[in-house]
C-alpha cells in the first residue's frame, strides 16, 4: 500500500547542509511532533559514514560552518522568548552558548573571514511600543506592504544588518533604510559586506532589488547591480574584486525560480554569464567562484535538477552530475559539495558529491521506514506539442496497476503560475496514487524551468492558454484504455485553487473538485493580499482602479452560476497570500445558487500551512481531499 494521509507524520525533512573541511556535514533533521506546529529539529552531524544528533533541539536551523571550521553557528529561540538567536557550539563538542540577544530576533547570519565576528539580520520596529500585558493596541497602516503570510503584522518593520562581535556585547547596526536588507555575505578580506535589499523607490508596488555593498565598519552602501531587476542571492569573487547574482535583468521575471547568474563589478552594469542553458536554483551558495573563476551551481531544466559549472567569463556549461531528481541547499567547500537530494521515488536526503569527477552518496536514508512499508508509485513523463510549445507532465500510477482495468484520473495543478512539477516526492500525488487514481501534474505555460519565454506567455492571460495545455493533456492521457472518463476529478492550492475553480465553470467533465485556498476574485485579491499590488500588476496588468473589466473577466467567481462540479473548498484562516475571503465569497456564491459545495476553514494556519500547520490540521486536509473524491468518483 502506498503513502496514506495519517502517514505524512512519520516522514522526516533534512535542511540546510553545511560542509566542513575535513568532509563533515551538519545538517537540520525535522520531525513531526503531533503537539506542535512545524515538528521538532536538531542539528545532526554526519561524518565516518554515520548521523549522530549535534544538538538536542527542538527547535535547531540554519547550522553554518565558521570558515576556520572550530565553530558552528545557528539559530534556536532565545532564552527568553520565541524569537531565534544566534547560537554557538564548538565541532568538538559541548554545550552551545547564545551569541545575540537582538530585540526583533535572528532571520539569518553569516560568518566573518576571521570566524570572529557574525553578521545577521534582525528586524527593526520603530514603532514599537511596550504595552502591558492585556491592553489592546492599535495598528496604524501608512504602507502598502504592512503584513506577510506567515509572519503577521509588519507596520512599518524592516529587516536590517548588524554586525556582532563575539568578543564584545553591543552589536552594531549598519543599516537603517526603509526596505528589508538580506542574505549577507563578507568579502574575503572581511572589510565589506554584500547584501540583498528592496529598498528602492517604488517599493510597495514592485518586487524589484538590488544588490547593496557597505563597509563592515559601518558607512555608505554602494550599489553594485546597474541592469538588474530582481536578485535574489549574492556570493563574491575569490579576490573580492567582483560578485556573482543569481536574479533577473527582466522585469516581467519575477519569480525567483527563473533566474540567471551575471557578474557584477562596481561602476559597470550586470554582466550576464554567457553559456547557461538552465534556470538558478536559489540560494547560490557562499563560496560558489572557485580559485579557477569557475562558478558551482545548481541548475533547473523541465523539472529536473543538475549540479553544473560554467567560467565567469562564460563559456560552455558543464554538467557535474546529471537530472532526474532536485537539488536544493547547495554548499560548496573546495573540491567537494552537499546539497539536499530528492526524487519522485525518494524524499529529499543529504547528498555529498566529488566536484573532480561527478561521483556522490547519500550520506543519509531518513525515509527508509516509511518507504520500505508505502513504496512510491510509478511514474511517467508525457509530452505534447501545443500552438508551438512543448508542454510536459507527468502520470502517477495508482499502487499495484493493472492496464488491462479502469482507473479514474485526478488532474492536479500547481500553486503559482510559476511553479511546477518536478522530480520529486509529491506527498499529495503519492497519497491520491495511493487511494487507486492515476494523477495527472502538469506544467502548463508559465511554470518555471522551461525558459523565460514560456514562464512568461500565461502574464496577463490567466485562464486563458494555460487552462487550455491543461485541458489538452487531460484529452491526451484520456484516450489511453485504462483511464475512466466518467470519473475525472480536479485538485490544486493557490494558484492551483484558481485554475480548478476556472475549470469548473468552463469544462463540466469533472465530477469533483478539490479547491484549496483559491484565489476567484482578481478585484479583490489585489487589495487584500500581501503581494496583490506586485505580484497582481505584474501578472494581471495593472491596477483594480485601472483594470477593473479585466479582472473581474478572468475571475473564477464571475462563472460560478456554470460551476455543476461538486466542490470543496479547504483554506487557512490566517492566509494573507490568498486571503480566506476569496473561498468565503465562491462558498456563498455557488451555495446561494444550491450547488454542491462545502467550506472548511483551518484555524491558526496561513498560506502555507500544509507544511507549516499543527500536524492534526495538515493531516484532515489530505483527509478530507481523499473522502471527498471517494464520495464522487467511487
């Protein structure tokens, strides 16, 4: 039998690889905790071909080699609140001392050259004021971006750089701008600190960033990325004369998973690096430039990962260990690199690979227990062309398939228009498999990894040619014998939850539907989520002042009186991607006119809740999915 909804807690996560020099990895182990939300973690050590705990919890990220290898940093809850600190414990062992006690908490930190000072971001709330315990407060809205999914109530907060000295108590604070400032990283002569930051005009109406350079001692930043539009991580050169990007020079690029390396050099504009075929997986790892100026990456193509390299200069990209599984978290020490490494048949696992000759291992098998008792489906890649674009997904097989039989088919779609299916393990699609439906995923126009051109042909076209790839590949896969057209049904989250609440008013061959945390009302959703003004304006073309016919014309709700699928609708009640009153309004709209469809409503959960969420709550969402399509497709 395969994976099964009750199952989800036995898998275990890795995360967050480090690699020493003497060959040692440090990595994040999670674990669900059938009391608490987002399951318990430590820090575990492999090294001598065996993991053994390096911290005892519960709740261990983000571990990072210091650069002379004696020190680990990461980041738990201070001793005081539920904020994360840094924290500090030797590789040989012993007990971890708290390094920062930083009033908005640790986001992340990086280690300086001479292991003796930390940079970290921590966010810093000018209006905050103490109230006593009890007494309510008001919230003053003066921006456009004043909460995030997942993180609640922002106001007038902003990621900022510090930098710790571990010999001294009092941090000091580099920057101070009105815009979030990231993913630092030190020059190799320890003066000058790069950093990410969206502080740039226009910020609440865009997504756009630059990369930022400022003296460790504090001072001006100076621009370096003339010619981008987004940037998403930074690393420097081995001379420190230059930084390597991964983001994109075009602004209708805006997610993250389609982005390119370029070179940067100060007073000049990004050079693009000459010779990539495949996407950047983000974040490029810290000490990605070799001493040979080759730059180590990760790399996307059609859903398949590749670990590559390729000059800074340009030239042809060289492939240093091949597709057929993801890759994630890559951290490079010299000649040898980890990462995180999963497959459809195999959830993601630490993975040390040979930079010289491609070899790798798994240094762990975390999944091996559930896997040994719920065997991963089949799967198989489908292809088509369509008005001149290749479309790809991929069939999952229900457990202990037989050709000769019948099985109803779910067609499942992801969140974002540009996301997309990989090779990776799918607990929704293994769990549909496991319940006998073969499971259609496919990557419609606008998912990533296909090129620029292709994420960008669904921008301002939104249930138009990309609900047409989808109907096609449900054409293809239906004229296979062992698909029952009488029993298809329909699944998706976010952007999926739009595009099945399109499909239900437009194509009645399905007989149920599963709909999570939609978006229907473009109208709406642009002043109500936390990225509606950015993200709708780059994706809808333009604002709900100015769009007000075009939005409403390609929102699932203006067809709900066509929608005759019986339909569920699953969303977390703390959602502010696609906020819960985009199922309240389809909910009373196709409930109004006596259609079939029932509301649930998480209570505590945001968008993401199906990895985030008390494990009772993610565990009835896959429940309720699997009894729904039970009751109408049996």
């Amino acid at each position: 039998m395969s994976l099964q909804p009750a199952d989800i807690h036995d898998l275990t996560s890795v995360s967050s690889p480090s690699l020493s020099a003497d060959g040692s990895v440090i990595y994040v182990q999670t674990v669900t905790n059938a009391e608490r939300s987002g399951g318990e973690s430590k820090l575990m050590i492999h090294n001598d071909g065996e993991s053994r705990p390096f911290s005892s919890g519960p709740k261990d990220s983000s571990p990072c080699h210091s650069p002379d290898g004696a020190l680990v940093g990461f980041l738990r809850p201070g001793a005081d609140d539920e904020k994360k600190q840094v924290w500090v414990i030797s590789t040989a062992g012993g007990e971890a001392r708290q390094v920062s006690c930083l009033k908005g908490g640790v986001q992340g930190f990086a280690w300086a050259p001479g292991a003796d000072r930390l940079v970290v971001v921590s966010r810093v709330d000018p209006d905050m004021v103490e109230t006593e315990d009890g007494q309510p407060q008001t919230q003053v809205v003066q921006r456009i971006r004043y909460r995030g999914d997942g993180e609640g109530w922002r106001g007038n907060a902003f990621s900022q750089l510090f930098v710790l000295d571990l010999a001294s108590d009092e941090p000091l604070q580099l920057t101070d701008g009105e815009g979030d400032h990231l993913a630092p990283v030190w020059s190799p002569e320890g003066d000058r600190i790069a950093y990410v930051t969206d502080e740039v005009e226009g910020r609440d109406f865009s997504r756009h960033s630059d990369i930022r350079v400022i003296p460790a001692a504090g001072g001006e930043s100076i621009r370096w990325s003339e010619g981008m539009s987004r940037v998403g991580s930074v690393a420097w050169s081995h001379d420190g004369n230059h930084l390597v990007a991964a983001g994109s020079h075009d602004p209708d690029v805006w997610d993250p998973r389609q982005s390119w390396l370029f070179v940067l050099t100060h007073g000049l504009s990004a050079r693009a690096v000459a010779g990539m075929t495949r996407t950047i997986v983000q974040p490029i790892a810290q000490d990605c430039w070799t001493q040979n100026d080759d730059l180590i990456y990760i790399a996307d193509h059609a859903g398949e990962s590749y670990l590559c390299s390729v000059h800074a200069d340009g030239g042809e990209e060289e492939i240093i260990l091949g597709g057929e599984r993801t890759l994630t978290a890559l951290c490079v020490q010299q000649d040898d690199a980890v990462a995180v490494a999963g497959s459809p048949g195999r959830p993601g696992d630490i993975f040390q690979v040979d930079l010289q000759d491609g070899s790798g291992h798994f240094n762990t098998e975390v999944n091996a227990h559930v896997l040994n008792d719920r065997p991963p489906v089949m799967v198989e890649k489908v292809t088509f062309d369509r008005n001149d674009l290749e479309i790809q997904a991929r069939l999952l097989f229900p457990d202990g398939f037989d050709a000769s039989k019948q099985y109803p088919l779910i067609l499942e779609i992801h969140g974002g228009p540009n996301g997309r299916f990989s090779d990776s393990y799918d607990v929704t699609q293994q769990i549909l498999s496991g319940r006998g439906y073969l499971v259609l995923a496919v990557n419609p126009r606008g998912s990533s990894s296909y090129g620029p051109d292709f994420l960008k042909a669904v921008l301002r076209d939104w249930g138009g040619e990309d609900f047409l790839d989808l109907m096609a590949a449900v054409d293809l896969v239906c004229e296979r014998p062992y698909v029952d057209t009488d029993r298809l049904g329909v699944h998706g989250y976010s952007y999926g939850g739009f595009m099945r609440s399109w499909i239900i008013g437009h194509d009645h061959r399905f007989k149920a539907a599963v709909i999570g945390a939609p978006c229907i009302n473009l109208h709406s959703m642009y002043g109500t989520s936390d990225i509606g003004v950015s993200f709708g304006e780059n994706q809808w073309g333009g604002s709900s002042i100015e769009n007000v016919a075009a939005l409403l014309e390609r929102s699932p709700l203006t067809y709900a009186a066509e929608v005759k699928t019986p339909a569920l609708l699953l969303h977390g009640e703390q959602d502010y991607r696609c906020p819960i009153e985009q199922s309240e309004q389809f909910f009373v709209a196709l409930k109004r006119q006596n259609k079939d469809v029932e509301f649930v409503r998480f209570p505590e959960s945001a968008h993401g809740f199906q990895q985030a969420a008390h494990p009772k709550l993610r565990q009835e969402y896959y429940q309720r999915m699997v009894d729904w399509f039970a009751k109408y497709l049996s």
